[in-house]
C-alpha cells in the first residue's frame, strides 16, 4: 500500500486539477444546474474562469491564507466554486449542513473561526446573523441568490456575482497573487475540514490534506473504471464527506459532469432528466423511493398489481444472478426480457435508474430486502464502507461479488484490520490528518502507525474475504442471558417495510429486546385514504388500532426472519410502540445525516422504555418538541404498548465468543 503516495504530474491540489481539465476537457460540460426549470450549463474551461473570478474577488476583499471559508446552502455549481476558490487563495473551505439551525452553525462557526461566509440564500443569511450572536469571527458574508437581501445592512455583505466582478476587474493587481498562492498548494495543503455528526457529543473538525482527497478520489475511480462521460447528481449535504469525494474529489479527478437539481422537492423529476450513469444514495432515498413504488402499486388495477408481483417474484429469484452474470436458464432469460418490457424498464425509468452504471450506498447499513429489490431491477446497486477520517472509501464491493450482508474488500490501497474486540481498524492515503484543535481525540482515534479505530464491530468472511459490519462497537452487546444484541441489523429490516420511516431497538443487559418504532406518514397517510380513516395528525394515526396491528405484523415477520439467524436470534422483538412524534434532529434525537442517538433517546424516552420492561399496555407521557420556527413546546401523550410474536431459534444463539472468532466458527 502507497501510504506516502506522490501526486501525478504536478496534479498535487484540486485547482491544479480544475486546470488540467480546462486544458484537456475544455468543451466538456463539467457543471449544470437547473434554475427557473431550465438547465444551464458550464464546460470545464467556463467552470475556471468562474472559479478564478471568485478567487480573485476573494482575495479583493482580504482573504488571507489560512483563513476559514464556511460554505452553506444547496447544492448549486457557485457553492462548489466557492469551495474551490478558497482552496486557490490558500484558505480552507468548511461546508455547513443547511438545515442546521443557528445554534449549530454558531458551534462550527466559532470552533473553526471561520472569517468568510458563502451562503445560498436569505434564510442562511439569517442564520448566520443569528449565529453571531454567539461571538463567531466572521467578516464577510457573501450570499447567491439575492432575492429578499435588499434592505440588509451590506456594509460587509455581497452578492456573489459582485465579488466574481470585481475578481474579474481587479485581475490584473491580483493575478499574480492569486497564482503564487496557487503554486504554494501541495499534497499535504488542507483540502477542506468536515465537520462530523457528533452522535455522541460535540462534532468534530476532520482535517482532510489534497493527498487523501486525490490519492481516495484516483484509487476509487479507477476500482469502478469511471470515465468523463459520466454524469452524477449532486444533491446530497454539501457538508457530508460523500457529496464531497463524489462531486468535487472523483469529479475533479474524472472529469465527469456534476448536475444540481433546482431544489430538493424537485430532486425525484430533475433525477429522472439527468439519468445518471453513476449515483450514490444513503439507505433512506432507495427505502423512500422503495415506498413510492410500494404505495402506487397498492393503488393500481389488479392486473397491473398481478403483472408487478408476478414479474418482480422472477426478479426477486434470477435478477442479481443476472447481473453478477451467474448461469441463468433460457427460459428464465426470456422471461426476464419480458419483465424488463413490461415492469423493470418502466420502473427503473420512473425511478430515474435507466442509464446507471455503478450505483452505491452507505452511510448507514441497507436493509437486504432493499439491496435486493433493486439490485433483481438489473441496478448495479453496490455496498461500500467508509468514513468522513477516511475519505470515505474503506471497503467497495466488486462487480461480480455483490452480497446484500457485506461491504466488500478493501479499497485499494486500504488495509483493514480486526482488533481482538471485533473493532475495524484502517489505514489508508485517504487517512484524515487530525482533528481541527482536538490533539487528545485525534491521538484516541488514529495511532502512530496511521491506524484508525472505526468504532465499529466487524470481521472478513473466511469463505469471500469480504468484510461484514455487525453494529457500532458501543452499541454491540449482549442479552442478560448471553446472547449477542446487534440493534441495527434488526433495526433495517424492520425499515425494510413501507410503513415503518424508523426504528430504535432496546436490548443490551435485558431480558429481551423492544422496539420506539416511527410510522412513515407519507405511507400509512395513504392507507388511511385509501381505507376512509380519518386523521388530524401525526399522533392520532399513530396511535390508530388498525396502524398497531399492520406494525405487529411487521415486527413478527421480522421476528421469523430474525429467529433464522442462530447468531442474532435473540434480538426478536418481545414488546413494541409507535411513537407518538417523529424522531427529528431539530430535537438532537439523530444527526443531521440521520442516524440515531441512543443516548439522548435512551435519556428523552426513558419512561416509556421502561414501560415496555414493566407490563404497561399504555403510558402518558409529555415529549419536548421544537417548532419550525425554533420554538419549544411540550407534546402530550398517552402511548400504547403491544406484544408480538417470538420464535424458536433455528440454531442455539446462547454463545458468548468474542466477535472477532464468529467467521472463524
């Protein structure tokens, strides 16, 4: 493994490779973006003169080198500009969820002592001002769309556009500033700095150099053989690791075509104008596309509802064998192409799957029942496993070696290792540098020797070698009588089902496991109209009889799938409830990338957990809530509490073996 691995060619800093494509891609679309229901579009060369404009004008207004630059808004081909710019004026760009809200921000603000601000429009503008208040260092605010920024105090405010004009019409003073800080970017210059989710305390600041973003973004590519003729659709947080490796590391690299949808409510119908060859998406896009598709067809004609089940039972049993190009029998080849005419074509064309080619997720495990369905569509849908400290890319599956229940093999150049506790450990080129002003947490995480705890509990399967992740370290324990508990993987497969949007399973030193269970809206809405019930909220349909008996049957079928696995049998779900308020990360109840805080929820929920230990069938309890507008209230409840079905093990589970001898047994 290349650990000090040298840039290609004085390709040592992203807007060295912006450059490379300007010169060797120049008529090349790099950029589009839909606005006003129209896409524009930027070829590489325009993209540089864009970039550079605002570099220039960066510079025009005093950003020095060092200096933090907070990017926050949608994705849009100016924000990833912005990102680029500061890299060029030798700055380090911090992207920022949009959906934070101002007591976040000012944390990142203040903790990284960001002087620059991009933000995407009024309402981040705000947010940025109310931030202030927490004494933050920012100086300049430079804000995209200007529409409602009229009566704003511009003393130290601009429009984006202004900024790109004055780069433009100061050039000549700056350029060649602007050119020797560019020449000054190395391998080992700051990239950018990702802040983490912070599921257990305060984010953190990762540190990511050119070597990790350009040596992850080269190997990564070269592992799915991708070309400048593919397209992907930017639409995921700019501030998460993924959107950047994606649609700035491997794009740069590429020389691929970066397109932004015009908002996220037009995401589903701009997906289906791109088509993209080559896409990623988190568990929760394919669960909630998974429950499009299962809500239109439960409001189909019964012939169009036989002709989907029939076909997709065939998908189910000789789709991936198809795509992983295993022996498959004439007939079942026929009668496959006939599905593709008449349901998977249409389908994947609704979805907006037509023309990918390598398809990924990760973020958190798939339910195998989604990675199936997709990938029995003929979708080259594939696992990976990564971290923001790692680039992303730790583990790929290969073509050809798809398994719904593993991550893959090491990306190449990666090494992994399993700890004697089960823990994952890596190394890599795409290994963070350290934690922004966080020596103690950095020397906890990543040794001398460049090794990184992942927090998560794992081991290679002996019979493919590929790596399969069980749950995070903390959260992996045991049963009161021995048993392993792993709440996750019961966790996706009860949000396999189009009516459950999320699930927290209770275990670890119990006697047996519960579920807080969340109701997709969107689904079980539509079953309520479809059935005349009638509903004023989120709460009354939750609490409905009839919702609790359709979550029951979910939860016992899991139950029976559960029971099979001799390793995790005793993670059935014994007694359940549905919440009465959706799990929100306003509410710190998960990160702003979704995923779970146990402890909060341990600590929020703790009467209504115990009620589940203590034989209640219901509890009232009251819930804090926060509104839109930031305001808090309280949300009273009376919570209703059910059994279900448990069944006999298929094997014993009552072995205590340390993780990290389970493949061997």
């Amino acid at each position: 493994m290349q650990i000090n691995a040298q840039p290609e060619a004085g390709l040592r800093s992203i807007p060295a490779l912006i450059a490379r494509n300007a010169a060797t891609y120049a008529g090349r679309p790099a950029y589009r973006e839909k606005e006003f229901g129209i896409w524009q579009s930027w070829t590489w060369a325009e993209a540089q003169r864009e970039i550079r404009d605002l570099a220039l004008g960066f510079l025009a207004l005093g950003l020095k080198r060092g200096d933090h630059v907070a990017v926050v808004g949608r994705n849009r081909p100016a924000h990833y500009w912005s990102i680029i710019a500061a890299q060029m004026c030798g700055a380090i760009p911090v992207p920022l969820y949009q959906d934070a809200v101002a007591v976040e921000m000012a944390y990142v603000l203040g903790h990284s002592g960001a002087r620059f601000v991009v933000c995407g429009d009024q309402e981040q503008v705000d947010k940025i001002i109310e931030a202030e208040e927490a004494d933050t260092s920012v100086e300049q605010i430079i804000y995209t769309d200007r529409r409602g920024m009229r009566k704003y105090d511009h003393t130290r405010m601009n429009w984006l556009s202004d900024v790109q004009a004055e780069g433009r019409a100061a050039h000549q003073r700056l350029d060649a500033e602007l050119d020797a800080r560019i020449a000054e970017l190395d391998y080992d210059s700051t990239c950018v700095m990702l802040y983490t989710s912070g599921t257990t305390g305060k984010p953190k600041g990762v540190v990511l150099s050119n070597r990790n973003i350009i040596e992850t973004a080269r190997n990564s590519s070269a592992f799915d053989g991708l070309k400048p003729n593919e397209d992907v659709l930017a639409y995921l947080p700019m501030a998460w690791v993924g959107d950047f490796i994606f649609s700035i590391g491997q794009a740069c690299w590429t020389g691929f075509c970066v397109n932004c949808p015009e908002s996220p409510d037009t995401m589903m119908t701009d997906l289906r104008e791109i088509g993209p060859t080559y896409f990623f998406a988190p568990p929760r896009v394919f669960e909630g596309q998974l429950t499009s598709v299962m809500i239109r067809m439960e409001d189909a004609g019964r012939f169009k509802k036989w002709l989907f089940d029939h076909y997709m039972a065939l998908a189910r049993r000789i789709g991936p064998a198809l795509l992983d190009g295993q022996p498959v029998g004439a007939l079942d080849r026929l009668r496959y192409k006939l599905g593709k005419l008449f349901v998977y074509g249409p389908l994947k064309n609704t979805l907006g799957f037509s023309r990918i080619r390598v398809g990924y997720t990760a973020g958190e495990a798939i339910g195998p029942e989604i990675f199936d369905f997709y990938r029995s569509l003929g979708i080259n849908l594939k696992q990976l496993y990564g971290q923001t400290e790692a680039s992303v890319f730790i583990t790929q599956q290969p073509d050809g070696q798809v398994q719904s229940d593993t991550v893959g093999v090491p990306t190449p150049g990666v090494e992994v290792r399993i700890a004697d506790n089960g823990e994952v450990f890596y190394r890599s080129p795409g290994t963070f540098v350290e934690y922004y002003k966080n020596a103690e947490s950095t020397a906890s995480t990543k040794d001398p020797q460049g090794w990184v705890a992942t927090g998560d509990a794992g081991f290679f399967e002996e019979s493919t070698g590929h790596l399969r992740i069980i749950d995070r370290v903390k959260d992996v324990g045991r049963m009161a009588d021995g048993t392993m508990f792993a709440p996750k993987y019961v966790e996706n497969k009860l949000k396999f089902y189009p009516n459950i949007l999320e699930a927290v399973v209770i275990g670890n030193d119990r006697d047996y496991c519960t579920a807080l269970i969340n109701i997709d809206l969107t689904a079980v809405g539509n079953w309520a109209e479809r059935n005349n019930i009638a509903y004023a909220s989120y709460q009354e349909l939750a609490g409905h009889p009839q919702v609790y008996e359709t979550i029951r049957a979910h939860v016992e079928e899991v139950n029976a799938s559960v029971a099979r696995d001799p390793l995790l049998s005793g993670c059935q779900v014994r007694r359940f409830l549905v919440l009465h308020k959706e799990l929100d990360a306003d509410d710190g109840e998960m990160t702003r990338t979704r995923k779970i805080k146990r402890g909060v929820i341990g600590e929020k929920y703790a009467d209504l957990i115990a009620a589940l230990y203590d034989g209640k069938d219901s509890i009232y309890t009251e819930t804090e809530v926060t509104y839109e507008d930031g305001r808090k209230g309280r949300l009273k409840a009376t919570v209703r509490i059910e059994d279900a079905r448990v069944f006999t093990p298929a094997g014993s589970a009552k072995d205590p073996t340390p993780l990290h001898k389970v493949a061997a047994e």
